[in-house]
C-alpha cells in the first residue's frame, strides 16, 4: 500500500525492488511485460521460494545496522506528504 494504492504480486513486488540498493531497481524493465505474465513468473517463484531458500521456524531480530535499512511507515507517510500529488482534475 502507498500512496498510489494498494498493489499485489509482480506490481507490488517490482515497485519494492525498485526502492532497494542495486541491481534491484534494474527489475522495473518487467513492467513493460504484460501484468498476467509477470504474475504467472510470480506465483512460481513463491511456490517454490522455500525449497530453493529454505524455511526458519522464527523471525530474525535484525541489528541497528540492518534496522537502518528497513522501510518504516513513518518514513514513507514522511515521504508521501513531501511529494505533491497531482489533482484529479490535471
């Protein structure tokens, strides 16, 4: 969910790689494939994620190094209200 409304698997999937560290962004050139052919190469990624990544039985409790990279909401609501939006009407 951002400010441009809510989006799922390959849309949301793509606009999260392209706030990362590179190479990530580099994956926004999918979006030209039609939506239905990204999500099919989706749903089998996350079909088999856990048998090519493997499967933890608890969450990582990350370091304040790697806190640091986190995305938090008060950082995007922070960015959403400092990025004018255009009006319905333009």
């Amino acid at each position: 969910i951002d400010t441009h409304g809510v989006h799922l698997r390959s849309d949301a999937a793509l606009r999260i790689a392209a706030r990362l560290r590179q190479p990530w962004p580099l994956l926004a050139a999918f979006r030209i494939l039609p939506r239905a052919l990204r999500d099919v190469v989706y749903d089998f990624v996350a079909r088999r994620r856990y048998g090519w990544f493997g499967k933890r039985e608890s969450c990582l409790v990350p370091s304040p190094n790697l806190r640091a990279r986190f995305l938090d909401a008060d950082e995007l609501s922070a960015s959403a209200r400092a990025t004018p939006r255009p009006s319905p009407g333009a």
